[in-house]
C-alpha cells in the first residue's frame, strides 16, 4: 500500500519504476494518486521539472485504449528519463528530441500546423502520452529540435480527437513545411 503523503521527485520515481516492475498495479498507482490530489489539489509543492505534469498524467494510468491503456509502459519509461534528466536523442539526421528539462518551459509557441492525424504522426516520434495543462486534456506529445528552432507535436485525444498540432516560437513557415516533409506529413494545413 502507498501512503499517502506529500510526494517529492524521488517519491515519483519510485512509484514509475516499481510499477513498471510489476511491484505494484496501476489500480494502486491510482488510489494514490488521487489521494495526493486530494489532499494538495494544484499545489503539489514539485516543480514542473520534478514530475508535477507526471504526478497529474497518473490519473490516466487505468484508462482502456486499444493495446492497452492510454498511459503505456513506454510513457512511463520517458517520464523516468526526464525525473533522471536523460538528454533527448537524435530522431534522424537534424531532427533532435527533446524533453522537458531541455527546453523552456514557459517558451511561447503559436500554431503552425495543423493535421488530421490520418497516418499517426507521433509513431515516427518518441512521443509521451498524458496531460500537461490545466485543462487536463489527454494528450501525447513530442518536443522537437529542427535548425536551431524548437517545436512541439500534439496529439489530441479528448475534444479534438484525431488532430495533430505543430506549435513553435518560431513562425518561419519554410522551415517548418521542411520539418514536416522529414516527418512524412503532407496533408496539413497552415495558418
């Protein structure tokens, strides 16, 4: 049984890495969750870098998705990189990955792109599934490096199923039709 108490990063970690062995169930990551929730709603005293999006990303750990569940193995394996502050890896030539202790949080990015994910955009990606905003939207999304300039892919899964988003502080519009081409996409649409 996990206590519920006020968690720290190494709290986090340790709960993702026992779950991921098989030592406790994602009903009982669950429980706990929503627990700390209850008991600190928004003001979960870890910062952003420390696992607070994880922490909120949790109470999706039982949702049924086909395959399996919303939140996969391979989530919680990017949500460990990032605690353990793993720097992102080189998707293909020019295209790096990246993950949240590598960017700025608070970066603006205004929409680029938008698709109709008819051919899964986030399989070509390492993309991370659940939310990261207060809106509490389920979503998978991938931080992207291409020439000096930083992107994010989202995937909507709640209100507008099946879009894809490509957001950027820069609005260079060139640049990002090159960023989709490497990616595959070609059906897409720009402001």
């Amino acid at each position: 049984m996990l206590l519920i108490k006020t968690p720290r990063k190494k709290d986090l970690h340790k709960i993702i890495t026992a779950l991921l062995a098989k030592e406790i169930s994602r009903e009982e990551v669950l429980s706990w969750q929503k627990g700390v929730v209850a008991s600190c709603g928004w003001d979960v005293p870890i910062g952003r870098l420390e696992g607070y999006w994880y922490l909120y990303s949790l109470m999706y750990i039982e949702v049924p998705f086909p395959g399996g569940y919303f939140i996969r193995d391979s989530d919680l394996e990017e949500y460990l990189r990032d605690l353990e502050v793993v720097p992102g890896d080189e998707i293909q030539p020019g295209i790096g990955h990246l993950r949240s202790h590598e960017i700025k949080l608070d970066e603006l990015r205004w929409p680029i792109a938008m698709m109709t994910d008819h051919h899964d955009v986030m399989a070509g990606v390492p993309g991370v599934r659940g939310t990261f905003e207060k809106r509490m939207d389920m979503v998978e999304h991938c931080h992207l490096r291409f020439e000096g300039a930083n992107y994010l892919l989202v995937k909507q899964f709640d209100e507008q199923t099946g879009q894809v988003l490509l957001l950027g502080g820069d609005r260079d519009k060139a640049r990002a039709e090159q960023l989709l081409g490497l990616l595959g996409v070609t059906d897409y649409m720009l402001p």
